[in-house]
C-alpha cells in the first residue's frame, strides 16, 4: 500500500446561541452633583465619566440583587420540563481510510441514516475525498474566519480540486458540488465506488439535519490476488483523540498497516505506542507523528518494531488536534480484514460474531503497567455462558500483551465471547481482540478480527449488506432481552422488512439478515434493544470468491442519534459563587 497523499477543505461552525444571559439593573440616569472627578465644558457647561464612586453604586445595586434573591435550588426532575432534555443530533461525521489498492483491488463506499421519528428536517449527507483546506482570498478590511471569535474550525470534508469555499460558506449543510456520493433521505443508502489508484485520498463523510442522526458509513473491499487476499471491512469512525487495536502482528507473512487521516483544518500530533508479550516497544520514530491538515500517513508496523512480534497491541494517542484512524492486517494467502478499534479499556470486554464454521481462533490481551489481570474466558452459547474446557482463563502480565490459540472453540455452535475479572474484587481495565479463520473444503481461509465492543443500546446500524450474504449475531450479556431487527429499502429499490428476535440471557442468537422485499441494490440492517438486555451484536457478510470463503464481520454500537439537553435559566444570584 503506497502513502496516499489526502486534501481537504474544510468549513467552520457557527458559535452556538448562549443559553442564558447574564444581567444587571441599570444606573439611575440623573446627572451626577458637581465635585471631584468632573471637567469644566465651555460656557459653563459640564460633562462626566464614570467614576469609581458611580461603579460602586452599580456594583452594590447587582450585589443588592443577588443577595435578595439567592441561587435558586436545581429543578426537580419533575418541574413541568425544568429536567433534562432529550434531542437529536443535528451534525454527524467520520473518517474512512484510503482504499486498499492493488491489481485486483476494489472498494465500495455505502451510506446511510434510519428513519428518524424526530421534528428535525432539511439537512444533507455526503462523502468526499479528503482535501487540503483551501483558503479564500478575504476582501480588504474584512476578518479572515481564524480571527473571528465566532467561528470554530469543523471537520466538514470538501471536494478535492476547489479552490475557494465559497459555495459551501453559503450553506454548510449543503453537498459540496463534487462530493463522491450524496445521501438523499433516510431509510435508503446510498453507495459507489470509492477513489482508485495508488494516491487514491481517504474519504471525509458528514450528514446534518435530518440526515445526522444514526448517520453511517460503511468502507468494503474485495482482493482476489494472493497477497492481499481476502474480503475487508470496517465501520468509518468518527475523528478522535485515542484509538487502540488488539491482534496486530509483525510476523514474517503479516503486512500490518496503519492508517492516520487528518480531515480538520489545523495538524495533528500522533504518538503510536507498541505493545508486546515484553511490554511497551519503544521507538522514536513512532512519536510526534505530525499528520497534516487535510492529509494522511499510512505506517508500516514492522518498521516500529524491533524484529517480529507474533502479537501486538497498538495504541494511537493524538496529542493535539483528531485524526481517523484504522489498521489493516494481512496475512499472506491466509487472509485479511481491518481490525476494528476497540472499546476504551474495561475490567469486562465482551465481543458477538463467532461463525459456527470458525476454524481457527487466536484471542490477544493487553493490561495496563499499574496492575496484572486475572481473566476468565466464557462463550456464550444457546443456552447461555460456559467455560471452554482447556481455556478457561488467561493471566496478563502488567503492560503486556497474552495470547492464546483457541482453535475450533464454537465446535460448530455460532457464539460470542467474554472476558471478565477471574476475582470480581481485582479488576483491570483491559483491551482484547480475536482473529477468526473460516477454510473452505479446498483449504483456503480469510480472516476477520473482532474486538472489545459497547452494547447496540438504543439503535446501531451497518449499510453494506448484499442479498444472501448477510448473517447477524445477537447476544445478550446480561438478562434476557428482545430485538428488533429492521433491513432498510434497497439503494435502488425494495420495501423495508421488520423482524423481533428473543435472545435468552447470557445467549447468544445467529440468523441470517431479513432482507427487503423487491430488493435492488445493497441494503442496510438496523438493530434496536426493545426490552432487556444489555445486547452486542455484529454483522457478517460474506461475499464467497474464486472458491475463497471470504467474510468480514463488524459490530454494531449505539449510534448515539440523540444527546441530553441541560436546561438553563437566568439566575443573577451566581455572582456569589
């Protein structure tokens, strides 16, 4: 994979209304008497300023006030809509990664938004290639917008090759005139094919209005080559601070990459941190990364190590500015996926989307320096949690990484996988990952990593899913729980499918994806927690090639459509505190 060079242009929010206003009564307007502090006019006249006599008195005046009407007491949850609100989300972006390249290499790009049930409308949803931010000639006299106190860099993406803003600064949430792909309403995705060629950018993805709330972005690539070979995918993520990978490799037939892209306005300063079966790997040259606005760094993994290590865990920590980042492993021959970055570190990981057909499983470990971990490995069946008899447990030394082969762990029952403290009074956050092989009668394998993930929640969605290929995996970590599963419209046509599914507690539930009727086209799936739960989940899709049992497998997570409101009232008594 050759470094792609990334541009993007960038627009700027506006400065959001302020809640609530501070306020003061006025001063008496009267003239003051004569007397210091005053300077004689012409013919008599006399003119003043303030003087700290008149502040005195304003001041005393708002004091007066304040302490008449101390803080009021926080609103019951209960008073009349004083509590907090629930809204949707009103601007959604992510970051997928430049495009696997290669002689047989193709990528496609697939976006889409749930039908909203809120009042939010208008709005747009788009992807495009990353682009430097261009900057726009200013009129003399006028401000650029880095020096407007109103105006906030964004990580809106622009179309490659524009020169000034102009179209986008009269309506931000507008498509750029050349964006790659547009979302037209929700509840029908949209998808294309992603740029090529060996510089071929990274994509920026935005939706506003009412297109950003559960806004999603699908990235999926088929290689038929040997080296390379396999199918890979990935969720596009939005642009953060701290990313972690677990089961990264620089073995002899692994070519692990990872991917930084900077669609802000302003650079980034990455640190990657390496950590192995000895601990945190140090290496210069994986510190103070600089990645430019608008632009991109794919790094080598084996040039941050010192020789192989079978098994790593990666952490990507920005210290100034966001980036999207993602890492991609493959294998030689055996195959290839992107390992999906995991939930922050927690005492209990838990992961859905183990194939019946598994026929290989390797499962890799990171604790942090300040403590060791004890963990106990359960797979959730049918019937609920056990323990695999031979890998019940695993220990992981302080900020190292442990890994253990499970070989053919499902024994042919689909499952998830959880990892929890071995003493429930010691635990320790931790990061996890498993790769998982499927072969074919002929003995050729791909490979998909799975990781640490949070519950679906309210709603989660995948857009990317092709007819016949499709299988969900549902399970429920805590108590029993039910599901509704809803397959969207196809791209180019179809009626949406509905279905409810009963997942028993600790279990775990695999049925292949109900698809639209009349579909044309892909389609997106759509999982929501009607009752119950905790519920993580995962999609496999499986696209089968040149006798190749290819498969990726991604999990879906709250989509987080809606954010908590805090009322606000004007209260002058806060000038006491």
């Amino acid at each position: 994979m050759k470094k792609p060079a990334f541009r993007k242009k960038s627009g700027a929010d506006e400065a959001p209304e302020p809640v609530g206003t501070a306020f003061a009564p006025e001063p008496a307007a009267s003239e003051p008497a004569a007397g210091p502090g005053r300077f004689a006019g012409k013919a008599g006249g006399t003119r003043t300023t303030p003087s700290l006599l008149a502040a005195a008195v304003v001041l005393a005046a708002v004091f007066g006030i304040a302490q008449v009407r101390p803080p009021a007491a926080p609103p019951a949850a209960s008073a009349g809509g004083a509590a907090a609100t629930t809204a949707q989300v009103e601007r959604t972006g992510a970051v997928c990664p430049q495009p696997l390249q290669g002689l047989t290499g193709s990528t496609t790009l697939t976006a889409y938004t749930p039908p909203g049930t809120g009042s939010a409308t208008g709005g747009a949803g788009w992807l495009s290639d990353a682009a430097a931010p261009a900057v726009a000639a200013q009129p003399s006299g006028t401000p650029s917008a880095a020096a407007t106190p109103t105006a906030t860099a964004t990580a809106t993406p622009a179309p490659t090759g524009s020169g000034a803003p102009t179209a986008q600064a009269k309506d931000k949430n507008a498509a750029p005139a050349d964006a790659r792909l547009t979302l037209a309403k929700p509840g029908t995705p949209a998808t294309g094919p992603a740029g090529n060629g060996d510089t071929a950018p990274g994509t920026g993805a935005l939706a506003t209005g009412a297109l950003a709330p559960g806004f999603t972005v699908t990235q999926t690539t088929v290689v038929t080559e040997p080296r390379g070979l396999g199918l890979s995918g990935l969720t596009c993520t939005p642009a953060g601070t701290s990313f972690w990978f677990a089961g990264a490799s620089t073995a002899a037939d692994r070519v692990d990459y990872l991917s930084l892209v900077n669609t802000e306005s302003s650079a980034a300063v990455v640190d990657i941190k390496l950590y192995g079966d000895k601990g945190l790997i140090d290496n210069d040259a994986a510190n103070g990364l600089t990645v430019a606005p608008g632009s991109s760094q794919s790094v080598l993994l084996s040039t941050l190590s010192k020789g192989a290590v079978t098994d790593l865990a990666v952490h990507v920590v920005v210290r100034s500015g966001r980036v999207g980042a993602a890492l991609h492993a493959a294998d030689g021959g055996k195959g290839a996926d992107w390992i999906p970055a995991s939930a922050a570190p927690a005492a209990t990981q838990a992961m859905a989307g183990l194939p019946a057909d598994t026929s290989a499983a390797r499962l890799v470990v990171w604790a942090p320096p300040e403590d060791d971990a004890d963990l106990k490995i359960q797979l959730s069946g049918k019937n609920g949690w056990f323990s695999p008899a031979g890998n019940e447990s695993i220990h992981v030394k302080a900020g190292m990484v442990a890994a253990v082969d499970l070989g053919k762990v499902t024994r042919d029952e689909v499952a998830g996988l959880r990892l929890s403290p071995s003493d429930p009074k010691h635990p320790t956050p931790i990061v996890a990952g498993l790769r998982i092989d499927r072969a074919a009668a002929n003995g050729k394998t791909d490979a998909a990593w799975l990781t640490g993930s949070d519950p679906v929640g309210a709603r989660g969605s995948v857009a990317d899913n092709r007819a016949g290929g499709s299988t969900l995996y549902l399970t429920s970590t805590g108590d029993a729980a039910t599901v509704r599963v809803t397959a969207s419209a196809g791209s180019g046509g179809g009626t949406p499918a509905t279905k409810e599914v009963q997942l028993p507690a600790g279990g775990t539930v695999a049925l292949p994806a109900p698809e639209p009727a009349g579909l044309n086209g892909v389609f997106a799936l759509s999982v929501e927690t009607v009752s119950g739960g905790p519920v993580v989940a995962a999609r496999m899709l499986s696209i089968p090639t040149k006798d190749v049992p290819m498969f990726t497998v991604q999990a879906l997570r709250d989509d987080r459509s809606t954010v908590k409101v805090p009322q606000a009232a004007q209260d002058p008594g806060v000038v006491l505190n």
